[in-house]
C-alpha cells in the first residue's frame, strides 16, 4: 500500500480532504521504564535498533530501558529516546509507505528527526546525543535547578514575569524554556528563580506544576553545554534533509548544513517553539500528525493548540495497528 500525499482523508461533515501528514519525534520526558517492550515482541528492529545503539556507546542501551536509576540519567535517557523513535520510524518504513512532508522534533526529538531525514547517520546521532547529555548535566554541576510548567497565561505574560524576576533578583536565573501550547509554558532555571517565580504565579492566581528533570533545559544555565556541544557538531558529518525539518529554535526549516547546526548548538539554551511549530504546520495545510516515538506527550499537545491536529502515537501494537487500519482504509 502506496501513502501519498494526494490521498484524501475523510473529515466527517466535510468532503474529501488532501491527506497531508507530519512526522514528529518527542522529546526527555516522554521515557519510561521498559518503553517499547511489547513492541519488541512483534517488530524484531525495535532491538536490532538499540543493538545497534549500544554498539555505538559501548554499553547495553536496552538494559538501560529496563532500570529506572540508569534511565533517569540524562546521558543516558537521550540515545534511549532517540533509539525508541527511531526504531518506530524503521517499523512505520517497514509496513506503510510513509511519506511525510515535514518532520520536526521536540527539543532532543530533533535529533530524531533529522537522522530519519537522513540529516546524520543513526550511530553518529547516538553519540551525538549521549554527548549531549553529559555537557547538559556537568553544565550545572553545584547548581541547585527546576523545571515547572506554567499553566493559564499567555507566552508574553510569562516571558515578563520571569524579566521581572530575574531583574528584582541578582541571584535568580529562569526564563521560558518551552512554549508548548497555548496556556502552557515550561519555564527552566536556578532553584532561587524558580521558587520566586512560583510566588509570582501563586499571586496572578495561576498554576505552576514542577517537573521531574535532571537538568534545567533551554535556559541560560546551559551556555556551558552550548559551547561544548558547538565543538562537538563541528566534528560530526551531516547531510541536507531528504525531507524538510522544522527546527525548535526558530520554527522553521533550515536550508543549509551550517545552519542546521547553529539551530542545534543555540536550541540548548534557548526556548522550545512547539506552539509556534505546530501553527506553522497548521497553515501548511497538515492534517494529520504521526508521533513517533516512546509515550503520548506531543499526540496530548497537539490536542490543545489554536488549530488541533489529529496525532496517532505509535508506541504500542494496539497504536500501530490502529494507525496502519487508519492508512489502509485510504
């Protein structure tokens, strides 16, 4: 069965619409112990994949996926996730002929998505990431951080209220690390800027939700893991996009090498613009949305923005098989 973009897709109430589909590859959060488990039971790629993985770092990345203490390290959570989404990707290419017209990736997705663009080869990605992972961690060594997503205010009223923050108070560091849909906004940073911001939040009578992270994503305190990684890219070969990735620190596509890897090396310590990424791809005339990889974050986020897209995560036999009907009833 042949998937292309001329197919249509049926909306109830309304005629037959072009079938126009984005891949989207989730980012640290998404893992949990024993991910794709039962995946592994039908699909043999899924632990070719992470031998291959493991190979690549010289330990067994799948018995990571089965320890919840060596999961949670971020040097290790970031090949795993990468691994998980694109083990998935070789089953979807394996049973449908899937071909998206974007990809795009949240925050360490990214890597995700340009490796199944053919962006960077799989083993490079590996250790790519994993090298990611350690510069974010000692970046931060000494450094009591959070993370906490802030619920019912609009970007720019979080993105003042942390100015503000910062401005008031020569110790605090927090700013806004994710703007993942309307009314959600991850903020990132030191522990002191966090818990004045959370004071803040409490006043305006909206929420503030910590999160379970090792390390304070997309905020100031990774300049030093910036600069790292930035020597790391320069070693790394990369190719143009077979097909089109939308990058985080811009939410656009990038046309050249070197500009895919400045997105990459300032996404860091920058914010994440899914919100804006996920209207770009709804003026693209996208409509459909395949999530590929461990869990149902961006399938839930997708739910939530301006112009909500219908999201199939593909994390388990009974996702799979509800995706592949969908596709084969086209």
């Amino acid at each position: 069965m042949s998937l292309k973009p001329s197919q249509t897709v049926k909306k109830q109430g309304k005629p037959d619409m072009p079938l126009r589909i984005a891949v989207v590859f989730p980012g640290q959060g998404s893992q949990t112990v024993g991910m794709l488990n039962e995946l592994s039971e039908e699909y043999p790629i899924v632990i070719q994949t992470f031998a291959e993985a493991s190979a690549a770092l010289g330990y067994d990345l799948w018995a990571v996926c089965q320890d919840e203490e060596a999961l949670a390290k971020t040097e290790n959570t970031q090949p795993a996730l990468l691994a998980a989404s694109i083990a998935i990707w070789r089953i979807l290419k394996e049973n449908v002929e899937l071909e998206p017209l974007y990809f795009a990736g949240h925050s360490l997705g990214e890597y995700s998505a340009l490796c199944a663009a053919g962006a960077i080869d799989f083993a490079d990605a590996i250790q790519l990431v994993h090298a990611r992972g350690q510069y974010m961690q000692q970046a931060v060594v000494g450094v009591d951080t959070k993370m906490a997503a802030v619920l019912g205010l609009e970007n720019s009223q979080v993105i003042s209220v942390c100015e503000q923050v910062e401005s008031n108070n020569d110790d605090a560091v927090v700013s806004a690390a994710n703007f993942n849909s309307p009314g959600q906004v991850v903020v990132a940073g030191n522990t002191v800027g966090v818990d004045i911001l959370s004071q803040h939040i409490q006043c305006m009578a909206k929420r503030m939700v910590p999160l379970k992270v090792s390390v304070p994503s997309h905020c100031a305190l990774m300049q030093p893991a910036t600069d790292a990684l930035a020597k790391k890219l320069a070693q790394c070969e990369f190719h143009l996009p077979q097909v089109p990735v939308i990058q985080n620190r811009y939410a656009d596509e990038e046309k050249t090498i070197a500009a895919i890897k400045q997105a990459l090396t300032e996404q860091l310590s920058n914010p994440v613009l899914w919100t804006q990424t996920m209207q770009k791809f709804a003026d693209k005339h996208i409509n459909m949305f395949v999530e590929c990889g461990a869990g149902t974050v961006l399938s839930n986020l997708a739910k939530r923005q301006e112009t909500p897209i219908t999201t199939y995560p593909t994390d388990k036999p009974e996702r799979l098989a509800k995706l592949f009907n969908i596709l084969n009833e086209e």
